[in-house]
C-alpha cells in the first residue's frame, strides 16, 4: 500500500519543474485578473446619445399622434358650446348662412370649411353631398339627416357641370389646388392627384384613413413628390393590397414634383432624400469638387459607386439648373 501511494504522489525531478511551471502561469494569471482593472480600466459605453435620440423620437412619435388626433378632433368633434345648444330646423345647405349653422349646432372652424368649399363652386345637390363634408361627423350629420331639404333646382347640375363632372367635397379642393391636374372619372367617383392634395381628400380614398393620409403626404414631402403612383408602397405600413384598391383612383402631375439642384445642393440638402443616403450625397458633392459642375444629369453615371437600378431612383429628382 505504502509503494503503492508512493508511485502516485512522488515526482521525479523533471515533474516538479512541470508542477512548478504550471503552479507559476496560475498564480500570475490570478494576479493579472485581481489587479487588471487598475492598469486597464474598462471603457465604459456612452447611452446617453442612443438615449437621447430614442426620447427625441419617442417625443416626435407623441407630437404627430397629438397632431393627428388633434386635426382628426377638428372636423369630427361634437363636443362644442354651439352643439349644446343646437335647434333642428328644416334647412337647405345651400348658401345657408352662418348663423343659421350655428343654430343647427356647428362651429365657426366647421362653418369655415362649408364656406370655403361654396366659395370654389361647391353646391350640395343630395344628402349625401352633405354627409361627405369632412367638417360633419357622422353623429351630427344623423341629427341633421331629417331636416335636410334640397330643393329640385338646386339637385340637377348645370350643362357646363355635367360636361366637366360635377363638383363634390371630395374633389373640390383638389381640383382647386392644382392647374393642369388629370382629371377623369371613375365608377366611384374623382381621380385623386397625389401631389397636391391634402389629407382630407387622401382620407376619402379607399382604404385610407387619417393616420395614413398623414404618413403619404409626409413621405410625399420628404420626397419632393411622387413620380409615379407605385411608390405608394414605400410608404410605412402600406401594402399591395392597399395599393391594389385605390390604383385607379389615383394620379400623380410630374410638374409638381421638386428637383435637387446637384450643381449647387449641399451635402445636407442631398442626404435628406430618402434615395439619397450619406455615403452617396458625399461623393456627388466631392465629384463635383473634383471636377466642376456637371453639364447633366447623367453626369453622376461617372461616379463608381452607381448603378442603374439607384439612377433610375434619384434621377427624376435632379436637376442642373
């Protein structure tokens, strides 16, 4: 038993440099983590920019859902001094004068915008030109419904209007907004021009709310306008079944969309464009530098970094002059 435990706890000389070496590489290795952190402090990350960009947006997100739902607020509220005290009465829309419409419990911001769509030529020819009014929720407007009383002469529209399609509050404002605007009809009613109209007419599409209306006419600015009707799917959230729906119904004026100038945009100005990242703007910017200002468009081809599928992107949107 004694030979035995002797075999396995007695090294030769060779074993015990081996333990002592091992023994060694332990011990400073032990010493290096104990006392590391004093000759090599640990760089500490800095969140306070990811933080502040993430409470800048959170704050931004807030603000347009504020916006939102404040504007949304505007034309469908109810809740208003002058509702409280409505009277129900036999009216014609028509040129019904303002204090008539505060009587049947509108406000002077609603009242405003029945106004304005008269003074462009808007005429109620049916109930249900009055229903379509923005301005009119759908509770005030099932108040008013029993009352309303168009007169005969008042629902048929005149020769001219019925040659250039009658004027009604979804399209009015558009078609006042914008000079040369396609125009055409379809079974459902007017062709909503992109670059011009507003979210109420955007509203009125198909399939397209308020919250949407907001984010079509903000991408439309961050743009410069639409080029064609497709990019109504790069807009957050919006799928082709969406697009699919409303693809008739919808036109885009190429004269209304804004070009970069890239003879003299700065690399701010280039890089806020959604097709236009940093990388990209910054050799634009550099090229021309370089090498002058450039004679066209297609002068940016010669920058290596280009290919066709992003010219055929950005190149609506730039201009030399």
């Amino acid at each position: 038993m004694k030979n035995i435990l002797r075999d396995y706890f007695t090294f030769n000389r060779r074993e015990r440099n081996g333990v002592f070496v091992l023994l060694s590489i332990i011990f400073i290795l032990i010493l290096y983590l104990s006392f590391a952190d004093y000759f090599f402090p640990k760089a500490k990350t800095d969140f306070s920019k990811f933080e502040k960009e993430i409470a800048q947006f959170e704050a931004e997100q807030k603000r347009i859902s504020d916006s939102v739902s404040s504007e949304k607020n505007y034309f469908t509220s109810g809740n208003t001094p002058e509702a409280d005290i409505a009277e129900r009465f036999s009216f014609n829309p028509n040129n019904l004068s303002e204090e008539d419409w505060k009587r049947l419990g509108l406000s002077d911001k609603q009242i405003h915008t029945i106004k304005n769509y008269e003074s462009k030529g808007g005429k109620f020819r049916s109930k249900e030109d009055v229903r379509k009014m923005y301005c009119i929720s759908p509770q005030l407007y099932a108040s008013l419904e029993p009352y309303i009383q168009i007169p005969d002469s008042d629902k048929k529209p005149t020769t001219f209007q019925s040659k250039q399609h009658a004027l009604t509050p979804l399209s009015l404002d558009n078609q006042a907004k914008s000079e040369g605007w396609e125009r055409s009809s379809w079974a459902g009613g007017e062709v909503v021009e992109l670059n011009s109209s507003d979210t109420i007419a955007l509203d009125k599409l198909k399939g397209i709310g308020f919250a949407y209306a907001k984010r079509i006419i903000k991408y439309r600015d961050l743009l410069g306008g639409f080029v064609k009707k497709e990019q109504l799917l790069e807009v957050y959230g919006f799928d082709k079944e969406k697009y699919d729906g409303l693809a008739e119904n919808i036109s885009v004026n190429l004269m209304l969309v804004k070009k970069i100038n890239i003879n003299t945009a700065t690399l701010d100005e280039l890089k806020k464009h959604p097709y236009i990242k940093y990388r990209f703007a910054n050799l634009i910017v550099n090229y021309r530098k370089q090498h002058g200002n450039y004679i066209s468009v297609d002068g940016i081809k010669k920058i290596d970094t280009l290919d066709e599928e992003l010219y055929g992107k950005i190149a609506p949107y730039l201009t030399i002059e």
